[in-house]
C-alpha cells in the first residue's frame, strides 16, 4: 500500500464554507470531542456579521448545493489545484456546461447528453436519497441544469465575496497550522500505518484499500469528519479531520465506553446496529425497515459513526451501503470489559 499525506487549503476553503451553514449541527454531533476554539469562532463572526445578500446567497448557492461543493473539491484534487485565487479564475472562464459537467463526472451521476429533465431529476433524486439529503435540494440542481451559464456565474460571484471578506484573513494563519499538523501526522502514519488508521480513519474498512494506493487529506474545518472517494485510476483519496488525533488520548476510551452504552440503550439504534451486524444496508432501505425518515436515519448514522464502527461502502446505483465493522465493534467492547475488570482489581 502507498500512502501519503497532503494538505490542500481549497478543500479546507470550501468546507469552510459547510461548515458555516451547517454549523448548528457540529456541537450535537461532537459531544465527546473537544472542538477547536478558533474554528468556532470563526464560524460565529462569519454568521455574525455576513450581510443579508450574502447570507442568501451562501445558504441557496452553497447550503442548498452542499453535494455539488464537493464536486468543486475533487475538481481541484483531480487538477491538483492549491490555490484558491486559481480555483476561482478557473472558474470563472469556465462555462456553465463546463460546470455542469464536472458535477457530473465527479459525482458520478449516471446523466448522458440527450437526457430529458425528467431523467436528470430522477437521477439527482436517488443520488440525495443514497446521500440521505433532503429532496428539497432537488430544485437547485435542477436549475443549474436549465440555466448554466447564470448559475455558475452567481456561484463564483457568492464564493469570490466570501473569500474576500472572511476566508482571507485567516487563510495564512490555517495554512500555518495545517503545515505543523501535517508534519505531526506523517510522523504518525511512519510509525504505526495500523493505528492510524484505526484512530483517523471512519466509515471505511481498512481491507478494502489494504492493496491500493491511497492518498490522505488532513483538514481544518471538518477537524472530526471523514470521506471516502475512488477514482478511475484506482487511487483511493481519503479526507479526513485532524482533530481525530485525540483518539489517540487513551482518556478518549472511556468516552467510547460510554458512547456505546448510550447508543446500545437507544431503541432505534440498537435496532440498526443489529440488523447492520447481520448483512449491508443501504440507508432508505434500513429507514423504511424502521419505519423512520431518511432523515432521521442520517441523524442516527451521523451519531454512531463517531464510534468508527460501521464501513461504508457503494453498491447497486451507487447506493451507499452500510454495515457493521465487527473487529472494531468487538474491540471496543473488549477494551470495556477488560478496563472494568482491571480497575476492580
């Protein structure tokens, strides 16, 4: 297996910008991390001080396309873009279609030229239901589809204004930092591959690119997040947030202790862990099983994953199916029970 490291301020420009519109979500989903104070508040004075032109156009061009950002990202990835003033004159000589279709390629939709609009929403709606959006999403991928050329410009526009007037102020200071971090990381990765993964690495079994190249991303603002993506060439590119290092903070076992006895003590999700730990699921699927809203099942999901005991993997229509990693499950107990035995000693 080949493995580095890299850092890449694009991707860490536009998460900053999820982040942002998401930023309700992270203290839910972060209880037993320690978030970073900085990244906090950078989040509240972009929120606190956005003016009301940019704050609808962030939440409809970006909140509302949050899917097709992270097509921009593994644009830049692909074209090794570092450089956010070259992302965006990239950009903007680009045309619409030109956008269009890197959305296209880079999320793998299955759309072809010729296809009715009828056809492209139906793939646009299975890809959010797979992705557990809400399909309310819909429209705004609709309409990038219908006026190209308008919405790329008002794209480029929303995030050229946000750059300028908050991300740039502090892109050298994250810069700085990342660079500190990615040093630490790679002397991580050098000393034990194994423990690495197993502490930074969510959502993904290690046997499935255990014989494949595969390239890291550390990031900033996703510090407690992790993604997956395989490319034609056979690498497989993995983003995940430096914050996960405290998993390597043997206090942070105990949270998991009790992470996994709140989580076996929740119905529902004893439930998923159950049926995952039997056979894959794709996620309407297991909500529809539950009788529960994909929306709920994403917030469930979203939950447990922190634990890093369930692998993810694409099936049938790109479907993202999910299952219990087993190992990891079984370690984690074991380490409870060995932990509680010894303190009784």
């Amino acid at each position: 297996m080949v493995s580095d490291i890299n850092y890449n301020i694009v991707i860490d420009f536009i998460q900053s910008i999820i982040r942002v519109i998401n930023a309700n979500e992270w203290p839910d989903y972060a209880k037993r991390f320690k978030l970073n104070n900085e990244i906090s508040e950078y989040v509240k004075h972009v929120q606190d001080n956005m003016d009301p032109i940019l704050k609808r156009d962030m939440e409809y061009y970006c909140g509302k396309f949050c899917k097709g950002l992270f097509a921009v990202i593994f644009y830049a990835i692909d074209e090794d873009i570092n450089d956010i003033g070259i992302l965006l004159n990239n950009m903007d000589k680009m045309s619409g279609e030109d956008l269009v279709n890197i959305i296209i390629q880079k999320l793998e939709l299955d759309i072809t030229e010729g296809s009715s609009e009828k056809q492209i929403q139906t793939v646009i709606e299975e890809d959010l239901r797979n992705d557990m959006q809400d399909l309310d999403k819909v429209e705004i991928y609709m309409d990038y589809f219908r006026y190209p050329n308008e919405m790329k410009e008002r794209l480029v526009i929303t995030l050229r204004e946000y750059y300028k007037k908050f991300f740039v102020s502090i892109e050298q200071e994250v810069k700085d930092f990342m660079d500190k971090k990615l040093n630490e990381h790679r002397l991580l990765i050098k000393e034990d591959y194994d423990k690495f993964f197993d502490n930074m690495v969510m959502l993904i079994d290690k046997d499935v690119v255990i014989d494949k190249e595969v390239k890291f991303y550390i990031c900033y603002f996703t510090e407690i997040g992790c993604g997956l993506r395989y490319t034609e060439d056979g690498v497989y590119t993995i983003t995940y947030g430096y914050g996960l290092e405290q998993k390597y903070d043997d206090n942070m076992k105990k949270m998991e202790y009790r992470e996994l006895i709140k989580l076996l003590n929740d119905d529902n999700r004893f439930k998923i862990i159950d049926l995952l730990g039997k056979r894959s699921w794709y996620s309407k699927e297991l909500a529809d099983h539950l009788g529960i809203t994909t929306a709920t099942m994403s917030y469930h999901i979203k939950k447990m994953s922190t634990l890093g005991i369930f692998d993810i993997e694409t099936g049938k229509n790109k479907r993202l199916y999910y299952r219990l990693n087993k190992n990891k499950f079984i370690k984690i107990v074991n380490n409870m029970l060995f932990d509680i035995i010894d303190a009784q000693e």
